[in-house]
C-alpha cells in the first residue's frame, strides 16, 4: 500500500509538505481573489507584457483568508491579452515569506486552454503520477472581485516542497526548460535547439533555452548534454536513465507533443537528486492527447497520423538526442517499450479511462455551466470525448484519439513481442523447528518465455541507491536444478540490515518485463525477522 504523508516542519528555512487535501480530485476547491483595483484586468495585461511583476491582493482559500499576495498571469502563447479567463499564477508568501496554504506558498491555475473536455491535465497527471515522479491535479472555482472568474485545474507547482516530497531534499541542481522562442540564438549557438539537450558551444547557449532555479548547475546541466550526445553509453552516470524513458513512453502513447517529444522540446524541469543523476519531470499537460500536434518534423499531423504515431518517433533524429541516444541502445530501448506496454494495459487497454474521464466530468459540470468565460460550449464539452472540436485547432476527442491508437500499439510488431514471463516468486523461509537462522535473502523465481537475463534489484534502505545481481539458472543460486526456468540469487545483508527491497527485471530477446510492474513505487519487501518466524 502507498501512503502519502504529511510533514509539518517548523522554523524560518524549513520546507512544509503540502498535504493531500488542497489537490483531492474529488473534491472542487474555492478561492476568492481581491483586488484594490477595479482594471485589475489591464493591470495584469500590462504587468504580463512588461516582466514578472506582481498585482497586491488578497486571497480566501476553502475559507481561510490571506493579506498581501501576489498574481500574475501565467504562460506565454498561452497568454491572451484582453481575455476574460487567462491563467493564474499567485504566491502566497509574497511579502510573508512564510505565509501559506496548507505548506503550499504557490498556487498555479490553468485555464486549460484547446482542451474542451476540461480532464486532460488532472487525467493526464493520474497516468503519469503511477509511474514517476508528477504534480498533483484538481478543479478550483475561482472568483475575483465578487465575480465569478471561472472554473480552473488547480496544479501543483514544482517547487522545493515538491522536490522534498518526491526525491527527500530540494538541495541539487534544479533546472527548468524554458526556450526562447521569441528572440534569435545567441551568436555562436546552434539554432533551433530549444530544450532538446543537444551539446552546445558555450553557457550561454544554454541559458537560451534554460533557467537555473538552484544557486548553481550550469556545470551539471552542460556535463549532462556532454555524455548523452557524446558518450550515450556512460549516460547512467548522469540521468536517471529509467525515469526518463518513462517520460518518453508517456509522451509517446498519450500523444503529449507539448513536450520534449514535440517541436519545441519543452515544459519539463530537470532535478539531480542525492545520486547525482538528473530526472526529468513532465509540465503543462493541457495540450496532452493530440491538442498539440507538431513534432518538430514536418507540418502539423492529422487524426489519423496522431492514432497511429510511431512508437519510435525520433529514434534516427540527431536533434532529439534524449530519444535517438537512449533507444539506440538496445536495453534502453527494449524498457522503454515495456514502459509503453505497461500504460497501455493499465489504463487504455480496456477502456478504464473512458469512465474515468467521464466521473471528473460529472464532477465538474455543475460548475462548468456556471462559468460565463469558459472557453467552449457544453456542447463541445459533451462532445469533447468522441468528436474533434472546433474548425481551426481541430481538438481529436479523448476516446476518437486514443481508441485507435491503443488498438495501433497493441498490434505494432514492437510493442507485439511476446516479454518474459515472472512468477512464483518465494524468499527462503527458516524451516518450522529448524534451530539455524536465515542471516541472508535468498529469492527465487520462475521466468519464462526464454529469458536471457535476470537481474534483482535491491537497496537495504529507502533513499539508497538500487543495487544489483544476476540471477542464475545453472543450480548453483539458489535455483533448484540447472535450465529449469527457476532462477535464484543469495543478497547478504551488510551489518545492521534486517530488511531488502527488490524488483526483478527480465529481458528475452525481443522485450523486457518487470516485477511488480509498478516497481517505480510498488516494489517487494522482506525481513530477516519475518523469515525466520
């Protein structure tokens, strides 16, 4: 079982965990902004236009009230001037720098502009939170000034409470992909890179497309471009190669092009934890499930070019080295197709998502109809899951998208290879009335369908680095007889250890599997103690 928990930390420096409740999908939050200013409008029109400044307010969130916060609006071609629903940025700890909501000193509302159905980022965040690290999502009303401003997504921030929350400490170099897309590269600079993390010729190529949030890291951030174009086959060293291939899967089956996959190679940050590898966190998922449609590589696709996109789109682009690098090794390639397999099954496969998307929009209806400045008509937003709205930006209905795309995975020759089989899994137990103890984890498990590798992973404690080991099917592991599909591995414990922590991964000739699935947070425990009671 997963727990999420809440951490309140008191002192002037500390980090506060948000806790769960300010982004329970189940239930609508309430904020009310208030502004001196009646042109609240044109203040923040002209603020946007001009930089990063502030409007001073005040705030009521689900009640509780707050003096001297700031807002702006959010988002650059999201950003329209004069609208009457733009989204909104606004920090609590604007003048008290401890001042907030529940640990959260950020609020980010999106209007979810080019999505009529209103669940592709709270959705699209549910996907992706399964299996890496991802902001939580909800549905806030909001008013300003007495009105009624609109019904937004509510997304967590990535902040320090978010790097705290998901890698332990917001200590390491933090980066944010941030392309300039309105001024020409720097002389000197290779063009048309945007975050795509090709090796460039100097700092302040990066700092084109890039924004440091931590006090350093260039040093990182280039070293890290370095290996992956130079020497892809030391990337681990650097990256957080798994999570990353994670990223790529999700981006590829939900036709997320807003993204590293798509032209720009944007809205995602990059953190390096305590291991000193970065990890890629996805952003902005409004433009998810085909809203955004250009790949960096010719025009914009069609419908049916969106259902049927290539699982490997990328793989021979030099300009998308994050892709071509990482897949053009074989292990590297083999996961991240198991990764695509994995969120098929879990979510599209059977249609789960159909009546998930169709509970957030019962949820949300109520206060959807309310809202005058909502960008499309209920009946676009009825419409919204099976037929493609609007005449210009041709939005493809979650389910018309992704019905045939999911049977378009299902059957490509890639994704087709039958992988490894686990099962069976046991750790040797003490025998009843045995006077010897277990000192050691010996794992054994059944693994079919020719697998010519098995590994376990494993770490004596949470935070630490995964371990690994071979296991073998030669009747000399812990395996029973020699070549009977039963493999085995012993782990001894260094001293103090009592507990392991371990995922199995398998790999045939043509595809990979792993044990549990959901290994990225789900991953099998045992104990000394347990196994010799």
């Amino acid at each position: 079982m997963l727990i999420l928990w809440s951490l309140f930390v008191l002192g002037p420096s500390s980090i506060v965990w948000a806790q769960a409740d300010f982004y329970d999908v189940n239930t609508i939050q309430d904020i009310k902004i208030k502004f001196e200013q009646d042109n609240w409008r044109y203040v923040l029109d002209s603020l946007r236009f001009n930089g990063e400044g502030l409007l001073l307010g005040s705030i009521e969130i689900n009640g509780q009230k707050f003096n001297d916060i700031g807002v702006r609006y959010r988002g650059t071609r999201s950003f329209q001037p004069g609208s009457k629903r733009n989204s909104l940025y606004i920090k609590l700890n604007y003048i008290d720098k401890e001042q907030s909501y529940l640990g959260n000193r950020q609020v980010t509302l999106s209007s979810a502009l080019r999505d009529p159905s209103m669940v592709r980022e709270v959705f699209g965040y549910e996907v992706a939170r399964r299996n890496m690290p991802a902001p939580r999502a909800n549905y806030t009303k909001v008013y300003v000034n007495g009105e009624y401003y609109g019904l937004f997504v509510n997304v967590e921030p990535i902040d320090d409470a978010f790097l705290v929350r998901n890698f332990g400490t917001n200590k390491g170099t933090f980066v944010q992909c941030a392309p300039n897309l309105l001024e020409p590269e720097p002389s000197g600079c290779k063009s048309d890179v945007f975050g795509s993390l090709q090796y460039d010729n100097s700092a302040k190529c990066y700092l084109h497309n890039f924004v440091l949030l931590s006090d350093s890291g260039w040093d990182d951030l280039i070293e890290l471009t370095y290996v992956l174009n130079q020497n892809p086959a030391e990337v681990d060293r650097v990256l957080d190669v798994d999570r990353t291939l994670w990223m790529l899967a999700f981006n590829n089956v939900l036709v997320n092009l807003s993204s590293y996959t798509g032209r720009y190679s944007e809205n995602y940050y990059l953190y390096r934890d305590a291991t000193g590898k970065f990890t890629p966190i996805l952003y902005d998922l409004n433009l998810c499930f085909g809203s955004y449609k250009n790949t960096g590589v010719g025009s914009d696709l069609k419908l049916k070019e969106l259902q049927e996109m290539d699982p490997l789109l990328h793989i021979d682009n030099s300009a998308k080295p994050l892709i071509s690098r990482l897949l053009s090794i074989e292990k590297y390639q083999k996961m991240y197709l198991a990764h695509m397999r994995s969120i098929v099954n879990d979510f599209f496969r059977h249609d789960e998502y159909v009546a998930r998307v169709k509970e957030l929009q019962a949820l949300i209806r109520p206060s959807l109809e309310a809202d005058a400045n909502r960008y499309y008509a209920m009946e676009d937003f009825d419409a919204s899951l099976s037929s493609t709205i609007g005449n210009r930006s041709r939005i493809p209905g979650l389910q018309e998208l992704m019905g045939p795309r999911t049977t378009f995975l299902r059957e490509n020759k890639k994704l087709a290879v039958v992988p490894p089989v686990i099962s069976d899994l046991v750790v040797t137990r003490r025998e009843r009335l045995s006077s010897q103890r277990i000192t050691d984890f010996r794992i054994q498990a059944r693994v079919d369908k020719f697998p010519k590798e098995v590994v376990v992973y494993y770490r004596f404690k949470d935070g630490d680095a995964f371990q690994q080991v071979a296991m073998r099917d030669d009747g000399k592991h812990n395996d029973g007889e020699a070549e009977d599909s039963l493999f085995g591995a012993v782990i001894q414990p260094p001293n103090g250890a009592d507990s392991i922590e371990y995922y199995i991964y398998a790999e045939n000739a043509g595809a990979v599997t792993f044990d549990p699935p959901r290994y990225m947070y789900e991953r099998h425990v045992a104990s000394l103690e347990e196994l010799n009671n």
